[in-house]
C-alpha cells in the first residue's frame, strides 16, 4: 500500500469513529492545561488528573503560582514523576508567563519554549490544543503507533512530527494527534498490541508483517 493510501485510511476510520477526539487531561483555561501538560511528562494523565485539582484551587493563576516556591508546590505534586523538577518548573513557567507575556499562554511554538519545563512537544500540545494549530506534539504513544501503523520510518520524535505534518492533511493534524495517543494507550499498547481487536490492521504496516505473514506460510 502507498504511503498516501495509508494516510488516507488513517484519516477516514478516525474521522469516522472518533471525530470529536481530545486530551485526557482535565483542565479549564489555557493556564491549567499548561500546567497539566508539564506534569505529564512521562507521567500518565489518570494521575496528572488525579492531582490537579487541589493544585489548581490553591494556585488558580499564574500570578498564585509565581508568589509560592517550589518547596509547597512539591507538596502537591509529590506522587507524579520528577516532582522536585517539576515544582521548580511550574514555578519559573508561571512567572514568566506572567511578566513576559502578560499572563497570556502565547500560541508560537518558539515562544512558548522560552518557559521552564516547555520542551516542543509540550509547546506543540498548547498550540493544537488551545490555539488549534496545525502542530504534531509527538509522545511515545504517537512515535510508536506512527511508526507501527507505517506512517512514518521516523526515528526520532522531530522526524516523526515532520512527517506527519507533511502527510496529514493540514485541517487534521491537530485531531490526528489526539487519534494515535488514544490508540496507542489502548489498543496498541507498547507490550502485547491488542491486534485482535484493533480496527486498522487491513492497513497496519505491523500486522502485515508480524501475522499475515505468518498466515501465509501455514496455508
């Protein structure tokens, strides 16, 4: 199957079975899913989610956030990955979000990685999420469906995102990127890939390899 044939499938069966797909992360202005982003760096969002809301009542706002240190932020995200990291992370984004940018979570990708714990693909996730821009935020879920599904040879998170984003139609690089996390947490997981019941394996470059192939050699 061409490239552009996959693309294609990829495009039709998500547009049709998940069409209104969106972040797991629980969040109600830019601000909070700015936060929520940069705690779930390798973090799962069931406990991102689990977490935020006392975070988020304590420090509604940047200008809260930028006035505490990150000793007490500590106290409320202990349980996720890298807390002590991430506490001094929340604390330099919210004062630089509120003196550089006036309070307001830019949209440019580059500016939005000027901010401590915003690397690009945390800036990506802000900008398709919020501004809907037509930007790839590659996780390990996207680089590792992408790859397997056979939209992309990618060997690196950058390469992957390139790709996509010249294949993807333009008006559904946003929605794609919600498409392959979703996929990839629950039915292509990283271990034992759940091909059984998985919908996409008539163009899965994986399944071919891995069981049509076998079911060719047993006939």
């Amino acid at each position: 199957m061409l490239k552009k044939e996959r693309y294609q499938q990829f495009v039709n069966h998500f547009a049709a079975k998940q069409p209104n797909a969106e972040t797991e992360l629980h969040y109600n202005n830019p601000f909070q899913l700015l936060v929520a982003v940069i705690l779930s760096a390798q973090c799962t969002d069931k406990r991102i989610n689990q977490v935020t809301p006392a975070l988020f009542q304590r420090f509604p706002n940047a200008k809260a956030l930028a006035e505490t240190t990150p000793d007490i932020v500590f106290d409320y995200i202990r349980s996720v990955s890298y807390p002590n990291n991430k506490a001094k992370h929340l604390v330099g984004m919210a004062n630089m979000l509120l003196h550089e940018f006036n309070d307001q979570v830019p949209s440019d990708i580059d500016q939005l990685q000027k901010m401590p714990g915003v690397g690009r693909k945390t800036a990506n996730v802000i900008a398709s999420v919020i501004y809907d821009a037509p930007a790839m935020a590659v996780d390990t879920h996207v680089f590792r469906v992408a790859n397997r599904i056979g939209l992309t040879r990618g060997k690196t998170p950058l390469a992957v995102e390139k790709d996509l984003v010249k294949h993807l139609p333009e008006h559904t690089i946003a929605m794609a990127h919600h498409w392959l996390i979703l996929h990839g947490r629950y039915i292509c997981v990283a271990r034992n890939p759940k091909c059984s019941i998985c919908e996409l394996t008539h163009f899965c470059k994986y399944y071919e390899q891995h069981f049509k192939t076998k079911e060719i050699s047993q006939l």
